[in-house]
C-alpha cells in the first residue's frame, strides 16, 4: 500500500452516498484524515479521541466504525485495514477501551459465524460430494487404506471372543486337526500376508463358515457334514480367507456406519470411531457382503487353491450343490450371487489355470465326518 492510497471510507453531508474514500493517519491527539481523490482540495480534517464515538459496522459487522461532529455536519469513517485498528487501538485513550472491546467483540462474533456459516457450507458440499460418490468403491477403499492392521484386529478379536463364549466351541478332535491342516496349506501360499489367521470350529447343524475382521475364522461342523470331502471344505477356507485378506468385512462395516465413518477416517482419525464401531458388536457377524465382494473372494480363492495344490474343483461343487436351495430365486433380488452362477463363473476361471495335480490331504474324511456323528459321504 503507498502513502496516499486510502484506507478508509468517510461519509458525511458533502459527500456521496456511497462514502468518500480517504486516507487516516493515528496520531496521538486522534486521527487525520486526508482526501486524496477530492477534486475540490478539500483540506485534511483532525478530530481527537475526546470527540469521537466509537462501535462495530459493516455489512458484516467487521469493521470499526467512528463517529463525530465535522465543520460541516456528522462523520462517520468506517476503517477496515487492520493495521490501522491496531494503531488507533493502541493509541486511544481509557475512555475509549470500553466501547473499542465491545467492538472488537462483535468483530470477534461476526468472525465466528462467518467460520460457522462456512463451515456449514463446506459440511454441506462434502456430504453432497460424498453422497454422490458413497457408492463407489473408491471412497470405501480410501477410508479402509487409513486403517491400521493392529486396529482391524483389534475389532474383529473383541467381536470374535464375545460370539465363542456363548458356542461349543471344539479344541480337539479329528475336525479340528482337519481344519488346521487346510488352514496351514492355504496361509502358507499366502505372500506378505499381514494376517496371523485363528480359526475355530464351532458345533452346530449351519452349513457356513464367516470371516471377521483382523483374520478370526469360524467354521460350523454343519458345513464339514454337509461337505462330501475335505477340499469342498478348504474352498469355503479359501474363500473366506480372501474375504480378510481383501477387507471385506471393513468395507462393510464402512459402508454400515455411513457418511461419518468416511470423512472421520478420511480426514486421518481411525482411532476416534472405536466407540463407534464397538456399537455394532455381533452385528458384524451378520454384515452381508456384496456381489463384488463375493466373486473376488471366490475367484482369489480359486486362485489360492491352486497355489496350494487342493483341488479347486471342490469349490466348484459344493456351491452346485448349494445351487439346489436357489431354486426359484431371482439372482438380481439376491443379496449374493446364486451359487450356480458362481460354480459357472469358478469352472470359467478354472479352466484358464494350469493343469496340476493336486496333493491329497493327510487325513481321512469319512473319520472326519464319522467324529461328527455324520454317517459317510453320499
């Protein structure tokens, strides 16, 4: 700013409405004000402190304005520059500390608004933005990438021991060595894998197995008695492996709890949505995953398989068999695929694999299945 550029605006009787710019100057009587732009030579006015009133103005209340009595009627400067309301706040008289704090008090609530109101504004295109975009997988996959590891399996260990303390839960026995062989198969092919797996088998009559968070695993004997062999079983393991191993259950989860969740992570505080999360308990033993996810579990766990030396084809039957129960159901009104098309879209991709001769497991199943009170395998 150079020396006669202005700094204020002055109104009063002589001037236009719209105000006269002019230039101020804080001395210690007061101020002097000049007019550069004034085609008349109009002189420069002097008003002390003792004549001058003093409040908050503006548009938007943002300004200090003063006020007093002129050689032809009253004035009223309104001074916006900051360097100029420092001088003439540190240059004013006591009697003027009162009025310039009440001032500088509407300035300060004028501020705060003005953020508030933005802020507002801001929440409001983001929410807009990510309401449009929340369907995507991108936003999803940005929130879930800002999770730690340690934090996943923290989440998932909290809800993994809640749901065992109320199951018969198996220690020992033919299905769980069983299990534990798969297990090691299947994780030992797993590259830089981030994941110490815990499974557990668990007596009940359900055909499942689910995947938590963090890497816990639990599988149901009604699944090992409905399996006609070991490596049906080890495509149910691969696939849900797969589902930790992609961060299916936090997408999930992300996708449950909302917009929130998204920019609370996005925006890089994980650890603030514990409470949150810890919320949904139990609940993220039923979160459903989507088509999408499903399929890459499934064509990941073919994948997996076939690293391993399994049989892939197990995969493949077990899920033609489910496909009976899918009898007369829409596939597009499914939460999930139906299983026939999964068993087609698996032969498809199985079919593109290298041949390989698969390595037989070291147990038996029908000893397996005979430990469940399971007569032999149709």
């Amino acid at each position: 700013m150079t020396a006669d550029t202005p700094n204020a605006l002055c109104f009063g009787e002589e001037f236009p409405a719209s105000g006269s710019p002019c230039l101020v100057h804080v001395e210690a009587h007061g101020l002097t004000i000049a007019f550069p732009f004034e085609t008349s030579e109009r002189q420069p006015e002097s008003v002390s402190f003792s004549d001058m009133k003093v409040s908050a103005g503006g548009l938007d209340h943002d300004q200090l304005v003063i006020k007093w009595a002129g050689p032809t009627g009253a004035r009223t400067l309104y001074l916006k520059n900051p360097d100029v309301i420092r001088a003439f706040r540190h240059a004013a008289p006591a009697q003027l500390n009162a009025p310039l704090e009440q001032a500088a008090e509407q300035v300060r609530r004028a501020r705060h608004r003005h953020r508030t109101t933005w802020s507002i504004v801001g929440g409001s295109l983001l929410a807009v933005v990510l309401g449009l975009w929340f369907g995507s997988d991108l936003l999803v996959e940005l929130a879930v990438d800002r999770i730690p590891i340690e934090w996943e399996r923290k989440l998932g260990e909290s809800a993994y021991r809640d749901f065992l303390v109320h199951q018969d839960v198996m220690k020992e026995g033919p299905s769980v060595e069983a299990v534990n062989e798969m297990i090691h198969r299947l994780t030992g092919q797993i590259s830089e894998n981030p994941y110490t797996f815990e499974v557990t088998v668990v007596k009940s009559d359900v055909v499942n197995a689910f995947a938590l968070p963090g890497g816990y695993i639990v599988v149901f004997t009604g699944l090992m008695k409905k399996a006609e062999n070991g490596e049906e079983v080890a495509g149910v393991l691969a696939h849900e492996l797969n589902h930790v191993l992609q961060r299916h259950g936090l997408e999930r989860i992300i996708k449950q709890l909302g917009f929130v969740a998204v920019v609370s992570i996005v925006l890089g505080n994980p650890p603030g949505l514990g409470g949150v999360m810890k919320q949904l308990g139990v609940e993220l033993m039923t979160l459903k995953f989507g088509r999408a996810q499903e399929t890459e579990a499934d064509l990941t766990g073919l994948q997996l398989l076939h690293r391993a030396k399994i049989d892939p084809s197990g995969m493949i039957t077990f899920f033609q068999r489910l496909a009976e129960k899918d009898e007369g159901r829409v596939e597009w009104l499914s939460t999930h695929p139906m299983s026939s098309a999964r068993a087609d879209r698996l032969k498809a991709e199985l079919a593109e694999m290298p041949k390989q001769t698969p390595e037989p497991f070291t147990f038996e199943w029908t000893k397996v299945r005979a430990s469940q009170g399971a007569g032999p395998s149709p």
